[in-house]
C-alpha cells in the first residue's frame, strides 16, 4: 500500500473549479502508483483552479511531455526507472536542458538507499524529497499545494524579473543617448525638480485636484520623469546653451529644439514598455515643460489642461529652479524675488491649481 487514505475535510481548496488547472506531471513507472495519486488527488484545487494528472512511466517520455507542454507547474517524480538515475538524470535536464528553473520537483521513492535524501537535495535542484512510505494522501495533498503555491511566487517572480529587464533595457536606451552628447545642468537642479515636482504631485492630491489622474502611479512617475526634462539640450551645442548673453533668433530656434529631441528620445525609449511608465512620462514632460498655459509657450503652443499635467507641474519646478540658480546668463536670484514673479503667472505661465499648490508649499518651507 503505498498511500494510506486518511479521513478528514474535504480535499479541495475551493469549490470553483472553473479556472485553467494546474498540470501535474506524475512520472513513476509502477501503474500503481498512478492510479493511487489519481485517487488521492481526485477533486483537488487550488486557489479555484483544479489540479490535473499527466501521467508519465519513464524519464524519456516525461522529457518528451515536457517539451510540448511548457506550463506543467509540478513534477511528482520516481528516482529508479528505466535507469537506477533515471530520475535524478531527468532533473538535470529539466534544468540545465530544458532550461526550466521555474517548475517545482518533489522527488518520490521508494528506494532511498539509491537516492540519499541529504546527498540528492543538496546535489539536484529539487523542491521536495518523499519516501514513497511516509505519503499519505493527506501528506500528498499538502505537499502538493506548497508545491504549486512555490511554483505561483516563482512565476509571479520571474514575470516580475522580466519587465524589470525591458525597464531596464529602455533606461540604459535612453542614458546611451544622453552619453552621446553631454549634459550640462548639474545634478543638484534635476534633484531639485525631481523632489518638488513630487512634493506638488502630492500637494494637489491632497487637495482633490486632478483626482482622475493623480494616483500612486502618477506620484511614483513624476519623480524620475521630471529629471529627464531637459534630456533633449544634448542636442545643443556649446557655443548656444552656454552663450552668455542673449540668444538671436536662430540660437533661440536651436535652444527651443530641446523639447523635441528630448520628447523623441524618451518616447522611442518609452516605446520599449509599450507607451507605459516613467519613460512615457519623461516623454510628455521633456517636449511640453515649456508650454504656458495662455498657450504662448513651445513647442507646440498648447494651452490650459491639453498641456499634460505632468508637464504643468515640471513647469513650475524648473521655473523656480532655474530662478533661484545661477546660469550663463544671470545671476541667482532670492527665493522671495522668485515667487513674486511666479506669483502672478498663474494662469498665464502656469495652471493656477498647480501653481497655488506650489506656492502653499514653498509658503510653509521659507
Ligand atoms: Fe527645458
């Protein structure tokens, strides 16, 4: 008798049955051993999803089933098949051949002087190791759930690991465009505009504006992608973004340009993410951070809320920023002499909503 039915609730997790089930993939080469897992695991479910049997009686049909089903979430798996290895052989390749990290092992036997526990947990990238004897269908069944809720977090893991990498992909994209050229703002503005962007995002979510678009996503965006506004001035050249006096009009034309190739660089980079995320972000605050809201602003001469609010914000940031800093052609101005003149662009240069905000905050910060 290799399972000992034991009495108790109900095996099953859930009564909804309705969800794709998990594939379980028993491979032993004892018929009996089939039928009595089938039997113990009959009706199971797990998190409304039921649990269903391929059965294998042999390393090389198991590979052979692996191979054309790639969502098989456990393996129930016999050490001594074909081979005295067979099993242990087969794990191996699952994970060295197959390149299967993800799929959960609990390796069953009814020999374990051939397949030492310590020996083959430590050697095998297995999950779990059983004796055929100490199985149970309750022991079964509980070794079965921890096995797919493993299986779960490792797939919830890897998906995770993976849009990680496509962000990743897109943000060294977007830096080796910068590093083709250079940059001349220093770090301590882009850290300014990144905190008091933020610090508006959260004002005006305080106060109830633009609750349709202001949430956590939107306050985790606005930080990373106000310092990506001015990306595009690599594409200045020295002799106009470091041009002392006034610039005449085809040096302002080059200068205005920074919105555009800033836009296009973080929208391709944006692209990679499918539109989505701090990159796409980047992208409407680098080509629309100079608008006004009266519309007289560049590049495209937008006005009031069809400017984006993440730009609307950046706006005021970097307006503040770049008053109270010194560049190639003025002097850092007082804090106070930069509100005064903020103070009265609201609705002209900046969103009123937006601006008041600001304003409320460098209030309590002065
Ligand atoms: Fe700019």
């Amino acid at each position: 008798m290799l399972f000992l039915r034991q009495d108790g609730p109900s095996a099953s997790l859930s009564d909804d049955l309705r969800g794709e089930p998990w594939l379980l993939l028993v491979v032993d080469d004892e018929e009996q051993v089939h039928a009595v897992t089938q039997l113990s695991l009959d009706g199971v479910s797990f998190q409304g999803r039921p649990v269903h049997l391929l059965s294998a009686y042999s390393a090389a049909e198991a590979s052979a089933i692996l191979q054309a089903e790639p969502d098989v979430a456990l393996i129930l798996l016999d050490v001594v098949m074909e081979t005295e290895n067979a099993g242990l052989s087969l794990v191996r390749w699952i994970r060295r051949d197959l390149g299967n990290r993800d799929i959960r092992i609990i390796l069953r036997t009814a020999h374990p002087g051939h397949a030492p526990e310590r020996r083959v947990i430590l050697d095998y990238d297995i999950n779990d190791y059983k004796t055929k004897t100490e199985l149970t269908s309750d022991r079964l069944f509980s070794a079965v759930v921890a096995g797919l809720r493993s299986y779960e977090q490792v797939r919830t893991i890897s998906r995770l690991l993976a849009d990680v990498k496509v962000a990743q992909r897109a943000t060294v994209f977007a830096l080796a465009d910068l590093a083709e050229h250079r940059d001349t703002d220093t770090g301590a503005h882009i850290r300014r505009v990144h905190d008091l962007s933020v610090a508006v995002a959260e004002r005006l979510r305080s106060r109830g504006h633009f609750a349709a678009e202001i949430d956590d996503r939107f306050i985790e965006g606005i930080g990373l992608a106000s310092t990506l506004h001015d990306v595009g001035k690599v594409s200045v050249p020295d002799h106009v973004l470091r041009k002392p006096g006034s610039l005449d009009a085809r040096e302002w034309e080059v200068m205005k340009a920074h919105t555009i190739s800033g836009g296009a660089i973080l929208a391709r980079s944006a692209s990679l993410l499918g539109g989505q995320g701090y990159l796409a972000m980047g992208a409407e605050i680098a080509r629309h951070h100079h608008e006004r809201f009266d519309g007289s602003g560049y590049p495209d001469g937008l006005s009031g809320e069809s400017i984006p609010l993440s730009a609307r914000i950046t706006a005021v940031a970097d307006v503040y920023d770049a008053l109270i800093s010194a560049r190639p052609y003025k002097d850092a101005w007082e804090p106070e002499r930069a509100l005064a003149v903020m103070r009265g662009e609201g609705g002209r240069h900046f969103d009123p909503l937006v601006l008041d905000a600001f304003l409320d905050i460098m209030a309590n910060r002065l």
